[in-house]
C-alpha cells in the first residue's frame, strides 16, 4: 500500500529540501574550484594529490577498456 503524502505542503516541501541538502552534503561537493576552502595547506595538498590520483586511475581504467575494445573489433 502506497504512503499517503502529507496534508501539509510546508512540510512537503521542508522534507524535500531537507532531502536534497542532506544527500547533497554526502556526495560531497559538485565542483573542485574552492572545495577545500579554509583547509591548511598541507591538507589541500594532499587533497589535490588524491584528486590526481584518482583522474590517472580513471584515465588507465578507459584506455585499458578501449584497448580491449579495439582488440576485440580487429578480430
């Protein structure tokens, strides 16, 4: 059986902002330009580091997928 949606638009609404502020909050920020504001800068160091890091794996990871593509088209 369905939830029935509350009577109240205000707390309609409330929730679902509370909602998209609370999963916005956990995945973190949506851009890297001044994401770790205010940090010492040995920790933005290491934050853009990690930041690094994690593009030259991404960047590995599509090239051995079109690698195996292409290897897989040529036969």
């Amino acid at each position: 059986m369905p939830d029935k949606p509350s009577g109240n638009r205000f707390l309609r609404a409330f929730h679902q902002q509370f909602d998209n502020w609370f999963f916005r909050s956990m995945i973190g920020p949506a851009q890297t330009r001044n994401a770790v504001h205010g940090a010492e800068a040995e920790a933005r160091e290491q934050w853009k580091a990690d930041l690094a890091a994690r593009k030259r794996y991404s960047q590995e990871q599509r090239a051995r997928k079109r690698a195996a593509r292409e290897a897989g088209n040529d036969r």
